[in-house]
C-alpha cells in the first residue's frame, strides 16, 4: 500500500511537471514573428517593436528606406578648389514640363577663411556672401543651371550680407522662397540670422523680395533668440507650416533642435507654435506629407539623429524607423507638398548636399541625388534591406584624430610602466 501512494505521487509530480513545461513552452515566443503584437507577457524590447513602430519588420514599414546616391551632370565646381560651393537644395518641384530646384550659390575669390579673416569679398563660412540660385532638368540627373534667383539686396536690407538655404512655397498661383538672411558674416556672432522671403508668379522668377522679417528671432533667453534656420513650408490643414532649426544652449557644443511657425498666408504672420522645439534632435532636418500628418528625415545632431519620424497633427513626433546614409539638407520632390492633401504619399527622391567635398582648406559643398522608398506608391524590396555592408576603407576613414593617437599612446605607456 505504502508503495502505490509513492508511485502514485511520483506519477503525480511528473505529470505535473509535464503540464508546467508544456505551459511554459506555450508563452515562449512563436517562431513566425507575429505580424500584430501577441496577447502574451512580453519583454520591453518586444512592446516598443509593436508600439513605437508602423510596423514590425522594417521591409514592412513604410517609413523605413536605405538611401542610394547619383552623381548630378551640369555643375561645375572650379577643380574643386574651393571658391565655388552649392548646397541646401530646396523641395524639387514640376512646372513648365522640366524640374525645377534651388539651392544656396557662393562664387568668391577664396575658400572660406573664418571670421576673422573674412570681409566684402572673402567668405567666413561655406554659406557666407551667397546668393540663391537655381537649375532645371528633364530628368532629376542632368541639370542645366540657371542663373540667380534671389541675389543678395543692397545694405541694411534683410540678407545683404548672404541669402542661402531657401525652400520653395506654391500658394493660390504665385511662388514663394523662403530663405535666411544674413546681415553680418557668419561666425562673428555664430550664425544669427532671421527668415526673409520673395515671391514671384513664375519659378523662373523674376523676384520680389518682401524686405521684411517673416520669422523672427526668440526674445533674449528663448531656445531660438539667435538662429532661425533651415525653413520648410508644407501646405497641412488648410495653413502653412514653416519648419525651421535653431541652435541653442551654447557654443561650440550647440544643440539643434526643430520649431514650428503657422500662417494662413505666404508673408504672414506667422505664429510660433506653444509647444517649439516640436523635433528634439536634427540638423538639416527634411519634412513631407505622409498618410494624414507629417514625417521628418531627422539627420545628425542629437539623441534621435538618424531617425525618420512622424506626426499625425505636425507637432508631436514619434520615432516611425532608424534608418542609415541618410540625406543631409534633402530637398525631395513632393508632388503633395502644396496641394493640401489629406493623405500625403510621401517620396522616392530629391537633390541633397555633402559638404568638405574635398578638405577643409578648400571646404565646399556639392549637390547630388538621392533616392529611396518612403512612398505609399512604390515597393522597392532592394530599398528595404537593412544589412549596410562596407568595404574596409570606408572604415578607415573614420580613424582617430592625432590628438585620440596621442590619448592612446600615452595609456599604452601607463599601463607598460605599471607592469613595470
């Protein structure tokens, strides 16, 4: 008797033990991801990629892209010798048959020389003693250029001393650009600067400049007292939403974050909204239309860069994808950007920028192409993959610095001599 209660409580403890494991086998996590979050306990990681994202899989989500370049034919940047430099292309747009894109110009006698050194005709900076100009194509590769759009106004005016980093506005039949304008040159004070504009009934011009400020500075204390930069007006809700940058909180280690004014019409006024800065991170940060709000290429500079985000009301963006090589001061071509649209499609290319084309000594920028799958119309599998491989020499040039050799060198010698 006494044997068959033991048999009988070890035959239970195993079956119990069976029914234990076969229910924790049951809460481990399918091998078939999911495609909605599963009713089961899950890890924070496991949450975020169901909560924080569109979807699970980046080749899913359709504000994930890797970004592939193009080499862009038309321009000419004097061997590369620093005295000619065009960046901070504006949003491409389509009119009279052919693209149209416009972008900061500077033409001087010498590379940029600093601060110090610079005056009527020698640049301080890449940006500083520019005009806006612009270029059209048949096919977004080859470029015939222009001339000047926007030149720099006669002193005191708003931008005498350089006009740059313009984007392109289309409302009720007349063009609009909205650009930076300098009044001293850049670095004597960093890069103070208000937003000035011009307008015109044809994009290829000619321009009338507005002469007055449309984006002032922040009082004395405010994140945007010093720098409005980088303006990016969408047409959403019936208004316009102009983008801008501003640097804060102290040179050199300035933080960039993104702010957001409203108008209902093209000279304003326009209103800063309450909850500025609406991006915490970016530094020539890209917005378009996508589905019913707005997406965000945030590129560099703070804890989010590199990230492409999304707002449904334009104001408070979440992180949509994390992404790589993305698009510095992209300006995409949009179709929607003006239209009003209630369902933005979103992009698959545009002209961006790399500046130091060569080196600091004879520092400039050039234009190129990018393209990508940021489009509810296109499915580019190639664009989905999110393996960057690299060659070794693409590594090497991210080495250290002499002063990080000379760091090295010297804890190698500390330790060398402790052992000693």
């Amino acid at each position: 008797m006494i044997k068959k209660i033991v048999f009988t409580l070890i035959g239970g403890a195993v079956f119990f033990g069976q029914a234990n494991a076969q229910q924790e086998q049951s809460q481990a996590f399918p091998f078939v991801l999911p495609k909605e979050k599963p009713a089961m306990p899950l890890s924070a990681a496991m949450h975020r990629n169901y909560d924080a994202y569109p979807a699970p899989r980046p080749e899913d989500n359709e504000l994930y892209s890797q970004f592939k370049y193009t080499e862009l034919k038309g321009f000419d940047y004097h061997n590369h010798d620093g005295t000619i430099s065009r960046r901070d292309p504006s949003k491409v747009i389509f009119a009279n048959d052919k693209y149209y894109v416009w972008y900061t110009y500077r033409n001087t006698p010498l590379p940029p020389q600093g601060a110090a050194k610079s005056n009527d005709t020698i640049p301080s900076a890449d940006w500083d003693l520019s005009e806006i100009w612009y270029a059209t194509s048949k096919d977004g590769v080859h470029w015939e250029e222009q001339g000047v759009a926007v030149p720099r106004p006669p002193k005191p005016q708003v931008g005498w001393r350089s006009v740059t980093t313009t984007d392109i506005l289309e409302w009720e039949g007349k063009y609009y650009l909205y650009y930076q304008g300098f009044m001293e040159a850049s670095g004597k004070r960093g890069d103070d600067c208000p937003v000035a504009v011009s307008y015109a009934d044809s994009p290829d011009g000619p321009w009338t400049a507005y002469n007055e400020v449309v984006i002032p500075n922040g009082a004395a204390g405010e994140w945007d007292q010093f720098s409005i930069h980088d303006p990016q007006p969408i047409v959403h809700d019936g208004k316009i939403y102009l983008y801008y940058k501003s640097d804060f909180d102290g040179d050199p280690n300035l933080v960039r974050m993104q702010g957001l004014a409203i108008a209902e019409h093209p000279l304003g006024p326009f209103r800063k909204h309450p909850l500025n800065p609406v991006i915490n991170s970016g530094h020539e940060t890209t917005l378009f239309p996508f589905k019913e709000g707005i997406a965000a290429l945030v590129i560099k500079d703070g804890n989010e860069h590199f990230t492409v985000q999304y707002a449904e009301d334009g104001v408070n963006f979440e992180i949509a994808a994390i992404t790589d090589l993305m698009p510095t001061a992209a300006g995409p071509f949009m179709p929607d950007a003006f239209t009003n649209t209630s369902y933005g499609n979103g992009i698959t290319w545009g002209i961006s920028h790399l500046t130091n084309a060569t080196d600091w000594e004879h520092n400039h920028a050039i234009l190129l192409r990018f393209d990508c799958d940021l489009s509810l119309d296109v499915n580019d599998p190639e664009m989905k993959n999110h393996n960057y491989y690299y060659k070794p020499d693409f590594y090497y040039q991210h080495g250290l610095s002499n002063k990080q050799k000379q760091r090295v060198e010297e804890e190698n010698k500390r330790l060398i001599q402790g052992e000693e």
